[in-house]
C-alpha cells in the first residue's frame, strides 16, 4: 500500500500554509472503493480542505481504473492509498518515468493479501497446511446456488486482487476440481459474506 502522488499535486500538498491558500486551487483525489481508502480519501480531503484551502473533488474507483487514469491522464492527482501487488509491472515504470511520485515509499506494515478460511474451519482441518490442501475439498465450501461446486469468493470488479484470483483460479485448475468463483458483487458484499459466514459457523473461502 502506497502514497501516489503526481508531481504537480507534491508541489501543491508541501506548499506552507499561507501559500497554499491562495495556490493551491482544485484538485481531484481518488476515493477507493473499499473501506480504508475511503476513510484515507476522506481524512485527506479535510486536512486539505481546513489546513490549505484547496478545493477537493473526489473520484470514486477500483485499483485498475483510478491507477490508469493517474498514469495515463493525471488525474486524479492524489491517491491516499494504493495496493500495488497486481500494478508492479506497470507502477514501477511510471516511477522511474517521473508520470507518478511516491511519497510514502514503504507500505504500512501489518498489512497482506491472500487467501483466507474462518480460524473453526482450520481448528477442525489440521490437515490443511496450505492452499492446496484446502483445494482438494471444494465439498467442504459448497456454493449456496450449487451446492455440488465448492464456492471460492474473489474480490469484487475493479480491485487489482480480482485480476490476480482469476488467474491463480485457472493456474491451480480450479475448476475442474469443482470450484466456481463467486464474484461478492462490491465491498460491502465481500464483508457481508464473510460475516454471515461466520455467524453462521459455515465454512468460507
């Protein structure tokens, strides 16, 4: 998770005070369509709003699009925050290339991506040692539509993380072993089926 910042856009945030009330003029920062970025989007927009008196617009969007845009046409000119896991191959280019800066150059710590079961579904399978242990049972996962297909739950259409699911779900063939992969729809889709899972003491993949 980064800081990406346009080079306009540094110069506009490091201006002090005084200045920046009367340069610092609009800018459009992104708003990501999952919890933190809005809450970071959000924060941002207040500290620039109170603190320098600029004028922010925020732009709603997934990973892929709002990356796309920033690169190729400069706006938005500010992302609070950016998992660049799916984007290395086309992040670091622009980096070098001076289209997009850095501002925070290392991620917040803590953090991580992968794939996920409820702590009572790994308490009652010891068995399962990684991912491909976990593969081999779709019929402990099964699909509320069909249950004869193991459910294997993605991440909604616009994260960089949905990109990198469909392709790691067609690497370990999952379907042919009798997964679907289940699109939550949004963000708040994902929680939802994530917490009525574990309400319920089903298991969740």
């Amino acid at each position: 998770m980064k800081k990406l910042l346009l080079a306009s856009a540094m110069m506009a945030a490091s201006m002090t005070a005084g200045s920046a009330f009367a340069e610092c003029g609009s800018i459009k920062m992104a708003e990501f369509n999952w919890a933190s970025g809005e809450l970071m989007a959000n924060v941002d927009k207040i500290i620039l709003e109170e603190g320098y008196g600029c004028e922010i617009e925020l732009v709603v969007g997934g990973t892929s699009a709002i990356f796309t845009s920033m690169n190729e046409k400069g706006e938005p000119q500010i992302a609070g925050e950016q998992w660049v896991n799916a984007l290395r191959d086309v992040l670091d280019p622009a980096l070098e290339e001076g289209r997009i800066h850095a501002v925070n150059k290392g991620p917040i710590t803590g953090l991580g991506e992968g794939w996920w079961i409820p702590p009572y579904t790994a308490e009652a399978h010891p068995d399962f040692k990684t991912v491909l242990d976990i593969i081999e049972h779709p019929e402990l996962f099964p699909d509320s539509e069909d249950p004869s297909k193991g459910a294997f739950v993605g991440c909604p259409a616009g994260w960089g993380c949905q990109a990198v699911n469909a392709n790691l779900f067609k690497a370990f063939d999952m379907e042919a072993k009798g997964w679907k992969l289940i699109d939550p729809g949004s963000a708040a889709g994902l929680d939802g089926s994530i917490a009525k899972a574990n309400e319920r003491g089903e298991n969740w993949f």
